[in-house]
C-alpha cells in the first residue's frame, strides 16, 4: 500500500495572516445633526441655540462615537462646536466632525496605530483581502508593517501578492 503525505504548502511557507478585520471598532457609532439645535434649521442664534442644547437629551449618545454633521447648508461658528462638545463629551466616548462612516473608518485605523504589531517581527505576513474594507486601512497596515516584517503581501496565504521583500 502506498502512502502519500500531503503537506500543506500554506502552512509550511511560514505565512501569517493578519485580517484588517480584527481591528474592527465595535463601539456603536451615531450621527448627531447639528441642524436639529439652529433656529429655523439653518441659523445659529446664541440663545436659541443654547436654550436647545441644554434641553436635549445627550444620554442616548452614552458609549457611543458621534459623528457631528449639519445636513443643512448653515454657517456654523466654531465656539458651537465647542459649546455642543461640552454637553457630548460627558456620555459620547468619541466625536468628530465627520459622518459616521468616517468616524468609523478614524477609529478603525486608529485601532491599527495602537495595536502591538510586534508579533510580525521578522515575520512572512499576508494581510487579507476584503473588498468591503476602506483602502486607507491597507494604506495604514502597509506604513505599520513596513519596519517590522520579513515580506509584505497583500491577499491570502495560498496565492499572495508580494508587496515587499527584504
């Protein structure tokens, strides 16, 4: 009887993988619209809009990112801004200027920044491939793993495109 072994060539090339995936935010992440504090929607009057923002409700946003966005066509002065913050920051963990897409995408690779990527030293590593993920967080990956890693590729472990190689 002839025994064949079959060796798994992925796993033998001493590839890993690192999945963009991992570094998901999980926080629940909101857009806030400013234009729910202006007079008439559009028009930042101090009182008014001091008056509104210190009768909303700012728990619904407890342990949540914000994205502050004004989906009308207003001018609004930045000590708004700063005057919305004071009240947000006491529930939101995070706010920014910005739809929740990016807040998302911000915290995502916010994410990759602080994570400890010293496990790829000196290491073969693949990042995987999703088409639903933002090219910035490849971008983000590539600049981080670039002084660390042995070769860079891109795609999966079976059929990877090197980016580099030392």
């Amino acid at each position: 009887m002839n025994q064949e072994t079959f060796i798994n060539k992925a796993e033998a090339s001493g590839i890993i993988a690192l999945d963009l995936s991992d570094y998901k935010p999980t926080t629940e992440i909101v857009e806030l619209d400013i234009k729910d504090y202006l007079f008439m929607g559009i028009i930042v009057k101090e009182k008014e809009f001091k008056e509104s923002i210190a009768r909303a409700d700012f728990s619904v946003y407890n342990e949540k990112a914000v994205g502050i966005i004004c989906s009308t066509d207003a001018i609004i002065p930045p000590w708004a801004y700063m005057f919305l913050m004071e009240k947000l920051s006491s529930y939101a963990i995070y706010a920014d200027l910005n739809d929740a897409e990016t807040v998302l995408l911000d915290l995502w690779k916010r994410r990759l920044i602080y994570a400890d990527m010293k496990q790829y030293k000196g290491k073969k590593v693949v990042v995987r491939a999703r088409s639903d993920h933002h090219p910035a967080l490849y971008l983000t990956a590539a600049g981080l793993l670039k002084p660390l890693v042995k070769s860079l590729m891109y795609g999966e472990i079976g059929l990877p495109k090197v980016i580099f190689k030392q």
